[in-house]
C-alpha cells in the first residue's frame, strides 16, 4: 500500500480548535506526528486538516513562541527567589622595601567568599513582570489557536475547490454524454432521411464544444487537486482519492447573526490574543512605575582571609555579615519618566489593536453570514433551475423526435441542462465553504465537528 508519511496534530486538536487550548499541554507535550496517511484511501477533511496542521509554518512558528514565552514565565518567577554567588582567589602577595632589602615580604594563601541575597519587598514590580509575562504566554497560546484556525480555514477553502471542481467535471462527463447521444439521434435521422445534414454539423459542434469544456474542467480539477496537494504539504504530483458527493444544505444550518457575533467577541482566538497582549502591556506600565520605587533586600555574607578584590590577608580571619539594605531611587536622568511614558504609549497601542482586531473579525464573520445565506438561496433556485432544466431537455428531445422542432431548440436544451448541472455544483460548494468557513471564523472548529462531515454523505 502506498502511504506517504503523515504528521499527527499538534497537541491542541486533542482538546479542541478554538479556545479550548490548555497551556500546560502545549508546553509539556511534543507535537506527535510520525503516523502515514493513506493516499490510495479516500480523503476525508480531517485527514485533510490533520495533514495540513502538522506541516504549517505558520502553526510551527507560534509553537516556538509559546515555549519562549514559557521560559520568559520561568525567568519572571525566578526573580522572588535569592541569589547566591561565590568566589574562591588564590593570591601571591610580594611587599618590597627598598630601604631595608632585607624587609621584604612574601604572603601567599587563599580567599573566599560566599554571599546570599534575597529581595524581600519591591512595591510589585515583579509582581507586575510576572503577571505581564503570563498574559504574554496566554496570548503567545491564543495566537497558536489562531493560526490553526486560519490553516484549518485555507485547507477548507482548497478541499471544497477540488470537491467543487469534481463535480464539475462530472457535470461536463454528462455533457459530453447528451452531446453523443443528441449526436447519434441526429445522424440516425439523417441517414433515414428526416434530418438534413446541417443538422448533423450542428450536432457534432455541440458535441466538440462539450469534449473541450470536458478538458477544461479536467484541468480544473488538476489545478485544484494540485493546491490541495500543496496545503496538506503532501509531496507534489500526488494523487488523491476524494468523495464524489458533499452533504445536503438545509436551513437549519443558518444560526442567528447576532448569537455568532457575540459569540466570536468571547471565544474568538484572535480576539482573545489581542486583548491578552493588552492586559499585558498594562502589566507593563505598572511594573515601569513600581521600577522607580524602593526595594528592601536582606543579605548575608563570609568572607575568609579578606574580602573580594583585595589583597589576601597574612593571618587567617573569617567575617560573617547579616543586613538588610534599602534601595530608594533618587534620580537617574528621567530615564524612568521615560521608560514608563513608552510603557503606556504601548498600552494605548494595545487597546487600539484590540479594537481593531475585533472590527475586522466580526466583519468577515458578517461577511461569511450573509454569503451562507446567499448560497442557502442560490442552491434553493439552482434545484428549480435544474428541474426546469431537465424537463426541458425531455421535451425538446421528444419534440425533435417527433419532427416538430429543429435542431437548435435540442441544442439549445441540452446547454441550458448543463448550465443548471454547473450552477447547483457552484452553488453547493459556496454553502459548504461558507457554512465551514463560519465555523473557522468563530473560533470553534475543532476536530470532532470536522470529523462529523467525514460519516455518510446523503445524496442531493
């Protein structure tokens, strides 16, 4: 069986796409992506989605972002923790007096030096570091969140093409199929005497210009079979086995606007990252301000045999210091006025992004609503369209058979036929990308809901 090696998903679809993250999975867990996917087999779109997430960029570039923003955490924690340093020296200390040559003096041995420092109050600026540093983590993780969401979104939009441009093709296939049969009908007349052959010319066009839309659209499906290849980062050129039928529209799929609004304001994960990169950076102007203030530190030392860069004693001593020190900062050039004004101009910027970020998802979310309802309606027409369509074809058919129509009015059937056959395709793929795209642009398409569209697919 051929099988090309295949990426498992990242952490984050055991718990969900959208929202439903948890951190400490993501920064103790690898991503797990050593098993194969079956190419020969059909591919269902989560095969498709777990393929493409495991090979994305974009999803590996935030992975890396929360594991550096973990360490930051770490980093933030450690400063309540105290500091110990040490030093051992080794010295030769040589004392000439050139008065007295023999006076000289030669002292060789050891010092060391052990210190602790603990900062035991600070006003909260670490507790302001630590807090900015979370928030930065959390949005570090929402904007992981994203960026599956936007791969989960982009392999949707080439899954339903390559669905889309199949059903094409089966449209042309029957195209081509009524063109042989309208053409054979017609030279079967011509040959008993009841068509002329210009009839028959008319025909063998009709039928040619089928056979070129035919290629056309196998094209078409090379091109969007090929894109499909490229986003789930399969190796180029190969083959994939897709489902000849997509699930039945109904009405029922079309939510309220105003619960998906509200809704993608809460849980969206763009959203969600924005507004933690805001929280964060307030944290950063509260620890600018705290760094101003004054900080107790208690210490304690032992120094054997004289103290750090000085020179070694010649009878051994030992000196043990405890203290507490008070740091009260009194000027330093405005460099703190500055630090703390470039921390709120930060935090004036994060909040305008926030607000940006919403304005521009709710208004794809808007967008993605109206084109569902728009396709629910196109498809509604596109069915009567084929109806009509097909009863037409019958009765041009049955009218040319029976010698009271030309050859033109049978043509004529037979394009509108396939036009319809065309349009209900479109029209079925726009409400499967649109319908699935609302999902992606909620923030709340995960993996279980993917594989639900994977079951048995009705036929329209």
């Amino acid at each position: 069986m051929r099988s090309i090696n295949h990426l498992w998903l990242r952490p984050i679809l055991a718990f969900g796409i959208g929202g439903a993250i948890q951190m400490g999975a993501l920064a103790e867990t690898p991503p797990d992506c050593t098993t194969t996917i079956d190419v020969q087999a059909l591919i269902t779109l989560s095969a498709a989605v777990d393929s493409a997430l495991c090979r994305d960029t974009r999803t590996a570039t935030t992975w890396v972002s929360i594991k550096a923003q973990k360490i930051q955490l770490a980093a933030a924690k450690a400063a309540y923790l105290p500091t110990v340093n040490a030093s051992l020296t080794a010295q030769s200390n040589t004392s000439q007096n050139a008065q007295s040559p023999g006076g000289n003096q030669r002292v060789t041995g050891y010092s060391s030096y052990l210190g602790l420092s603990w900062r035991l109050f600070d006003f909260g600026e670490r507790a302001a570091r630590e807090e900015m540093a979370e928030r930065l983590l959390t949005a570090a993780t929402s904007t992981y969140d994203d960026a599956v969401r936007r791969t989960v979104s982009d392999t949707i939009q080439a899954y339903f093409s390559a669905l889309q441009a199949s059903a094409t093709l089966g449209a042309r296939q029957q195209s081509v199929a009524l063109a042989q049969r309208t053409r054979d009908a017609v030279r079967d007349r011509e040959q008993k005497g009841a068509a002329s052959r210009a009839d028959t010319l008319q025909a063998e066009a009709s039928l040619a210009r089928a056979r070129l839309n035919l290629q056309r659209a196998k094209a078409e499906l090379d091109k969007a079979t090929a894109v499909l290849v490229q986003t789930m980062g399969v190796p180029a050129g190969t083959s994939l086995r897709l489902p000849d039928k997509s699930p039945t529209p109904s009405r029922a799929d079309l939510p309220d606007l105003g619960q998906l609004l509200d809704e993608a304001r809460a849980h969206h994960p763009a959203i969600l990252a924005a507004r933690y990169q805001r929280d964060a950076s307030q944290a950063g102007v509260a620890a600018a301000r705290a760094a101003g203030r004054p900080t107790i530190d208690f210490t304690a030392a032992n120094y054997r045999n004289g103290y750090p860069n000085q020179s070694v004693q010649a009878s051994r001593s030992s000196t043990f210091t405890v203290g507490a020190t008070i740091t009260i900062p009194l000027f330093d050039g405005d460099s703190r006025r500055n630090k703390i004004q470039e921390a709120q101009a930060q935090a004036e910027k994060s909040e305008l992004q926030v607000t940006d970020t919403e304005n521009r998802v709710l208004l794809e979310l808007v967008k993605t609503h109206a084109e569902l309802a728009a396709s629910l309606d196109n498809i509604d027409a596109a069915n009567q369209l084929l109806q009509a369509a097909q009863s037409a074809m019958d009765s041009a058919t049955n009218r040319y058979e029976r010698g009271v129509s030309d050859i033109l009015e049978l043509i004529s059937a037979q394009g509108t036929l396939v036009d319809a056959l065309d349009a209900r395709a479109q029209c079925e793929y726009q409400w499967n990308a649109a319908r699935l795209k609302l999902m992606s642009d909620l923030g709340e398409m995960n993996r279980d809901g993917i594989a639900a569209l994977d079951g048995p697919l009705p036929t329209p």
